[in-house]
C-alpha cells in the first residue's frame, strides 16, 4: 500500500516537475528539469515493483 507520504511526496515532485518544464520552455535537458524526473523516478520505482510483484503473486494463485 502506498503511504501517505510518499503518495503527497510524489505529488510535491509532480508539481514542481511540470511548473519547471514550463519555466524552461519544455527543455527536457535543463538542470532542474533532469533532477526533478530523477528524484520522481527514485520515489516511484519502489511502488512500480511492489504493484507488479502483487501482480505476480496474484497471477500465481490464480494459476493454482
């Protein structure tokens, strides 16, 4: 399950993510705009995983 806090944490990068994308005329290479999208990939990774390993564990009991 996803924490309240990571949840509002990512959203907090989401926000900053899209407001620097358009202070930087969508330059995709701009500084903040590649620290931004990594730090919201390093948050979401561990959710990405933890969705599809409860998918896998569901396929598994489904096949039984």
């Amino acid at each position: 399950m996803i924490s309240r806090t990571s949840n509002s944490s990512i959203m907090i990068i989401k926000k900053e993510l899209s407001h620097s994308l358009i202070n930087n005329n969508y330059d995709l290479l701009c500084d903040e705009v590649l620290q931004l999208s990594q730090e919201l990939d390093t948050q979401m990774l561990p959710i990405f995983q933890q969705q599809l390993d409860f998918y896998k564990d569901f396929k598994r009991l489904i096949e039984k």
